[in-house]
C-alpha cells in the first residue's frame, strides 16, 4: 500500500473525509533535508475547507538537521490519484523520499520550490 507524507491539510480529518470519504490510518514520522515553508492559498472554497490562508510547504534544503514533521498515511492506489487532484490546486508535485524512518512515501511540495531540489524519485 503506498504512502503518502503530509505535513500539512491532509493530516486534517475532515479533509480526508471529503478528499477519501474516510480517515485515513498514520503514523508520525520526519522528512529530512527540508525546511517549513508557506505558500498562500488562491481558491476561496479551499480556503473554507481548510480554514487555512496558507498551505504548508517543504522546501528542499539538502540539510540534513532541517526537518519537517508529519505523519506517512497509508492509501490505496485510488486515493493516490484523489491526493494528486487535491494538491494540483496549490501548484504541488508528487515526489517520493525516504522518510527519517526510513519507509519510502510520496510527498507534495509547491512546484516551484522544485527547481533547486534534487531527483528525489531515488529515494536511496
């Protein structure tokens, strides 16, 4: 079963419920050589549905102390594709890391915060 890293909205329950008509199962973890960042948000009816102005974002620093922390949620190959259109809105790509646990996850981070992070689709 995939994993996705959150650190953000998605560790919210209500927006699992109207994302995957359910909470989703977790457990805490950290994502290494990132730091916390804030991207404001643009859409209005996400911004009810959070009840945030902003979303969190990691960006890559290469910085092993730097540390985001969050929670790696189990999900079906399905709710994958669900997490993909919720974070399409905020301008986030999907990229696996090794987490400090040192399970292997997806994680969404602000596209433009890309351009200066490594090919993290190797997560070795």
């Amino acid at each position: 079963m995939p994993l996705i890293f959150s650190y953000g909205t998605l560790q919210q329950g209500a927006v699992q419920l109207a994302n995957f008509g359910r909470p989703l199962k977790g457990s805490s973890d950290t994502l290494a050589g990132f730091a916390e960042a804030r991207v404001p948000i643009r859409d209005q009816a996400l911004i009810a549905a959070s009840g945030q102005s902003h979303h969190a974002n990691a960006t890559y620093t290469g910085n092993p102390r730097h540390q985001v922390a969050g929670t790696a949620f189990e999900v079906t190959e399905e709710e994958l594709v669900m997490a993909d259109d919720y974070e399409k809105g905020a301008d986030y790509t999907r990229v696996s890391v090794r987490l400090a646990s040192g399970r292997v996850a997806w994680v969404y981070i602000h596209a433009p915060s890309l351009a200066e992070t490594p090919d993290r689709n190797d997560p070795a």
